[in-house]
C-alpha cells in the first residue's frame, strides 16, 4: 500500500507540475459573506406495523446552519457548520483554504468534499440517492483537492484525504433507534468497539468529467484508499470505481450512475468483514456479534433519476420541479438482501425558500424502517415497500 501511495502522489504531483501553473494573474476581491440556512420537516411515516400512530405524523426542526465565504490576500475560505435539533447534534459540514494557481488549475485545503461520482449531487429530493449513506455521494474528508480545468471541456480531480471529517456529539436521545455514533454530515466508516477497531485512511480520489454542447456530462472516478485495524495494526486497500452520465435537455435532466465499491476490513480477531459499520448525524448502523447490521463490505450501486423544471409565475412561486429518483444496492454476498431506494417527488422554488415535497419509499433502506441498523448490511427476506411523505421547507440567505 505504501509503494502503491507513494505512486499516486507522484502522478499528481507530476500531472499538476505539467501544466505549468503560475500564480494567477486575476485576483479576488478582499471580503466575506455570512449566510445559512434555517429548514423544517413535516413527517408522516408508515413503515412495517401498517398502522399510523399519533407519533408517526410530526413537525421536526431540521436543521439550521451558518455559512461564511469569501478572499483576502488571494486565499479564498468557505466554511459551513450545522445545527441538527431533532438528532441533538451539530458539526462541520465543509472548511477549507481555496487558492487558485492559475485560471485552470484550483486547490481546496481542508475539509472539502470528495470528487467522486455525479457532483455535487446524484439525487434531485431531498433524500439523496443511495451511495450516500454508504459514503460514495456528497462526501466530505479532510485532506486537498486539485480542480484542472486547462483542457477545454474537461475537469480533472485529484485529491488525497488523510482521514474522514472532524467528529461532533454523538447523539444523546433514545439510541434504539440506533447505536450513538459519530455526529457528521457525511458517511464514513466507524470503529464498533470490541468487533473492529477501524478507520478510514489515505484515501486518492480521481475524477475526470467531460462535457459535450452543454446538454451531456460524461464521467468516470476512481477511490482508493486504507480501513486501518489499530488493534491488528494492520490496512486493507478499500476501492471504489463509478461511471456516470448527467443529461439536460429541453427542461429534462437526467442523471445515471454505476458504481461497484469493495470495503476490504478485518475485525480485531484479523477476520475478514463481510459488512462495515458506518455513521453519521449522531448514529451508526446497527453491528450486533453477527455483523448483519451496518453496509455490506462489497456491493454494486446503480443510480437513475430524472427531473423535469417548470418555470411558473404563481405568487412567490417561479418554478415547479416534478423527479423521480431511483437507486438499487446489489450485494456481493449471497446470503445478503438488496436495498431500494426509490422517491418521486417535487421541489418548489419561492424567492429564498425552497420546499422538497417527498413520497420517500424504500426496501431495506435503513431510513425507511422500524429496523435502523440491518438494511444496508444483511437486509431482511421479502422486504416491503415503507413510505414516508415528507415535506422539507427551507430558507436560504
């Protein structure tokens, strides 16, 4: 694995030094902006009992954030931190320095998100597509990132990640509905105490997206990257490769994904894992002695969705974005389940205010149960379809 880093950092080093980057000759102007974001839930939730008790229809308090951006001296800052109520919990979303070496080559240093897949996001709701909560869709590490856009239509990531983002707390409510786990926005890989021992470490990210006429994005990525064992003392090469297409035409846009991940780990006793424990907002999956619960260790994902805008002149409102996500988890292990994750759905632009208006439905989906911890791991025989409308109405500044 050494020799393997020490190969990658080369490469990056090398490309970056081929295209003969000088310091830019435009810089930005000396300011910051503070903004954020305030978001509320209205819930109604019917999962596998088939009955709606008076608890299962509620208003939450989703979220509220502060964002602070802008330059001095040449160096950029964009910094986000979050506030979760309902989870009793709060962290750093992003933070990182942005420098920009030339117009075609920009470093981000810090915590930034991870160049893998469709980007920002492979979703259109408000639920995200399925790779991100297995870490494979807006993920955020600490570590930097090389944008290259010298070649006309084409951007080029590199990025090296020494380990995932800063912790905060864990979630200190009911944890029956899961283990209190890391409080991040982000998925990442957890130790579970006396079964493993684990995290994730120097990871390498590269992606390379293409774009033909504006209508069609083209891309592929690639992951590599360390699940170190302290009690062991010992890392496995987890790799994670996907292939995408992002279509816009005539108000349509289409998103498509293929992803196959292998989270190679050992337990404390030096066995291989056949499922990882991850979290984040306060929670893990459920591990238990048997491994079923947390995210099966090797899987392919495809991802399709499909959105269609709608511009209006109603009040406040000026456009209406009708979509429907689809994504499927097709586990390696044969005595394994499949999870669905499937959300039709509409987004409603008013001014600031955005509204996600959900028919969330799910089949193993570790959300869209009364049993939190297996779906993503063993998942369950003969699964049924639970649903949870949701409308997410936020405020933006």
């Amino acid at each position: 694995m050494k020799t393997l880093r020490k190969a990658i950092l080369a490469c990056v080093v090398a490309g970056i030094a081929a295209l003969g980057i000088q310091p830019a000759v435009a810089v930005a102007k000396d300011g910051f902006d503070i903004g954020g974001a305030v978001r509320y839930n209205f819930i109604v939730q019917d999962y596998e009992d088939g009955d709606i008790s008076p608890t299962d229809i509620q208003y939450t308090w989703d979220t509220w954030r502060i964002n602070v951006d802008g330059s001095a001296g040449g160096i950029d800052l964009s910094f986000e931190y979050r506030f979760y109520p309902t989870f009793g919990t709060h962290f750093l979303h992003h933070g990182y320095f942005g420098y920009g070496f030339s117009d075609g080559v920009y470093m981000e240093l810090g915590v930034t998100q991870v160049p893998f897949g469709i980007t920002p996001y492979a979703s259109h709701s408000w639920w995200f597509q399925i790779p991100y909560y297995v870490g494979l869709e807006d993920d955020y590490d600490i570590g930097v990132n090389f944008d290259i856009t010298s070649i006309e239509n084409l951007k080029l990531s590199l990025a090296y990640f020494r380990q995932a983002e800063p912790e905060g707390p864990k979630f200190g409510g009911d944890v029956t509905f899961g283990n209190a786990g890391p409080g991040r926005y982000s998925y990442d890989i957890v130790s579970t105490g006396s079964n493993a021992n684990i995290r994730e470490l120097n990871t390498f990210n590269a992606r390379a997206a293409y774009d033909i006429n504006d209508m069609l994005q083209v891309g592929v990525s690639a992951q590599v990257g360390q699940i170190y064992n302290s009690v062991q003392d010992v890392s496995k090469t987890a790799t994670a490769f996907a292939g995408h297409v992002v279509a816009n035409v005539s108000g349509f846009n289409f998103k498509g994904e293929y992803i196959t991940y292998d989270y190679k780990a050992v337990d404390n006793d030096g066995n291989a894992m056949d499922v990882v424990q991850m979290g984040a907002y306060g929670y893990e999956y459920f591990g238990g002695s048997n491994y079923t619960g947390g995210v099966a260790a090797k899987a392919n994902i495809i991802v399709a969705g499909l959105a269609y805008s709608i511009p209006v002149e109603l009040g406040p409102i000026s456009s209406i974005q009708p979509y429907v996500d689809y994504s499927v988890v097709q586990k390696a292990n044969d005595n394994f389940y499949d999870t669905q994750h499937l959300v039709p759905g509409f987004l409603i632009t008013s001014g600031n205010i955005y509204t996600y208006v959900d028919l969330a439905m799910g089949k193993n989906q570790p959300w869209l149960t009364n049993s939190f911890g297996k779906g993503l791991g063993s998942g369950v025989a003969n699964p049924e379809w639970n649903m949870r409308f949701n409308i997410n109405m936020g405020y933006y500044f």
